[in-house]
C-alpha cells in the first residue's frame, strides 16, 4: 500500500503534551525545518526554540509559552514527516484542543505565522480569565458519562473533556473539583488525578477569554479546508470559514469531544492514524476507543524511520 493510498487521518495534541527536549531531534537531523523555529522566535520576540529545548520545565508548561511551543515542534514535526516521504497524504485531521489550530495549519485553512500569534494570545487570554477565575481540573477513571453529569450537577463542577470510555476531565472552582473528586471516588471511580493546570479550563469560567479571542480571529484570514477537518466543539466536519471562527471563539469553554471526533473520524473510512507531534497522550486515547486501529506516534526521526519501513513492507 503506497502512502498517498492509506485511509490516513493526522491528529495533533494539546497542552499538557509538552516536555523539556521536545523538537531538538527533528531540528537536528531535519535542515528544512530550522526555519519554522526561527520564524515563531521572530513573530514571539523570544527563545522559544530554546525553551523546547532546553526548559526550564516550570516556563514552558505556562499556557501562554506551551500552546505555540507544542503548535511549532507538531507542525516541524509533520514537515520532517512530509519531507522524508511527500507521498504521506491524510485523509481528514483533528487536534486536541490546542491542536486543533495545528490541524487547521494542516489543512491550509489558517497560516503558520497566523497560528503562532493567535494561539499565544490565545494562552494570555486563558491566562487572564484563569487568575480572575482560580480554579482546576480532574481526570476521572472509571465511571461513564452519566455518572460523572450527575456528580457535576451536585457539585457545580464541569465537564472540560470527552476523552475516551472511561476517562473524563472535569473542570471548576477549587472547591468544585475538590468535592467532585470525593464523589467520584464514593461512587467507584477507578482514579481521580488532579491535573497540573493553572485555571479551570473548558469550562464557563473561560468565557471571557473566549469573547476576546473572538476579536483576535477577525483580524486573521481563514480559509476553506482543503481536508476535511473535525471541530472539538461539535465532534463534525468544519466546512466554511465562518463555522470554523465560531468553533474555535467557543472551543475554549465547553467540553472537547474527542471521543465523538475519533469515531466520526473512524465511521468516515479511516484506518490509520498519525499522533504527530511531543508525547503520546492521543495514540492511547485512541487506543482506549477502539484498539484494532493503526496507530502511530511520530515525534522524533526514529519514529518516521520506524513508520515508513512499516508502510514500505505493507
């Protein structure tokens, strides 16, 4: 099966998926893509690319620094991917979150350097709404989604993320969470994780950030897919460029659904599915929702060495 035939749908990840080193392999080996880092340096006016690569930890997992750290090494990422084979095509595209803008790059719908402006602001604007609103976030295992309705109903908290059977992320006051985790646990959660976030995201408390990123998306140009792409807000197909303003105003407070996304991604033909960017949260996720996919996770040169020889002798 060449590459350009494979039923093949890109997905990149989200805060969250950042770690000190993160892009220094595909830097190294890939010339092509230096330029993606010293652009994003030029249009942040500081060193992201050292904070990649060298941290600290603390600096680069602040929203504002994170979320275009993580949108430049996925998009350095895919172009080391698509220079080592051009053939590699994908049949649709999704991002968690923040990847999102990552698959809206992919698709030609929104520029790099675009990008790289609106999700730092983007990240300020969290920022802001998150020290006005102090809050967290929990990851509960084990309970199903009516379960975890009905907590949030008793306690005021609020589902942040639709992640996979069995794994979902609520999002609130400290003390919402708080009481929410307890519940959780009362009622046979499996584990609750309290997240290492710093405000209560995908939530109501992030709606200010949403209307004033509305005025940030205005100011850019956003273009018709040229791929299909699935939206976080309603696990659907994002056709026009006026849709895609309105998801990703309000994509900031409700619930991700990347469950419903993987499905309807599944549901359309696809087969395989390429993780491409830091970590390996979303090729477990995916996994989580239905295990006889392909799944590969493309963050370093050895991982797109070991992904073409699979596909050469498919």
């Amino acid at each position: 099966m060449k590459p350009s035939e494979a039923k093949i749908a890109f997905v990149f990840p989200g805060q969250g998926a950042q770690y000190v080193g993160m892009g220094r392999d595909i830097y190294e080996n890939f010339k092509e893509v230096r330029p993606i880092f010293q652009k994003a340096d030029e249009i942040l006016k500081f060193n992201l690319t050292k904070l990649c690569f060298e941290g600290p930890a603390e600096e680069l997992k602040l929203t504002s620094i994170c979320q275009p750290a993580i949108l430049v090494v996925s998009l350095a990422t895919l172009r080391a991917l698509q220079i080592t084979n051009p053939d590699i095509c994908a049949g649709m595209t999704a991002g968690l979150s923040l990847g999102e803008y990552c698959a809206l790059v992919a698709a030609g719908v929104v520029d790099f350097e675009d990008a790289v402006r609106l999700v730092q602001r983007r990240g300020e604007l969290m920022e802001e709404a998150a020290r006005a609103n102090p809050g967290q976030m929990a990851s509960i295992l084990g309970l199903n989604n009516e379960q975890v309705e009905k907590i949030c109903e008793t306690t005021h908290a609020e589902i942040a993320n639709l992640n996979c059977p069995g794994q979902i992320v609520i999002s609130g006051t400290v003390e919402a969470v708080s009481q929410a985790a307890t519940l959780a646990k009362e009622k046979g959660a499996r584990k609750v994780i309290i997240l290492e976030v710093s405000g209560p995201f995908h939530s109501s408390w992030m709606n200010s950030a949403s209307k004033k990123l509305m005025f940030e998306l205005n100011r850019i140009e956003v273009k018709t897919p040229q791929m299909p792409v699935v939206s976080n807000v309603t696990a659907y197909f994002e056709n026009t460029p006026e849709e895609i303003r309105t998801n990703l105003v309000y994509q900031i407070n409700p619930a991700t659904r990347w469950e419903d996304s993987i499905r309807l991604i599944i549901d359309s033909g696809i087969t395989s599915f390429l993780e491409i960017g830091p970590g390996k949260i979303l090729s477990g996720l995916i996994h989580r929702i239905e295990n006889s996919l392909d799944i590969h996770n493309i963050d370093t040169t050895q991982d797109i060495k070991a992904f073409l020889e699979k596909i050469a002798v498919s």
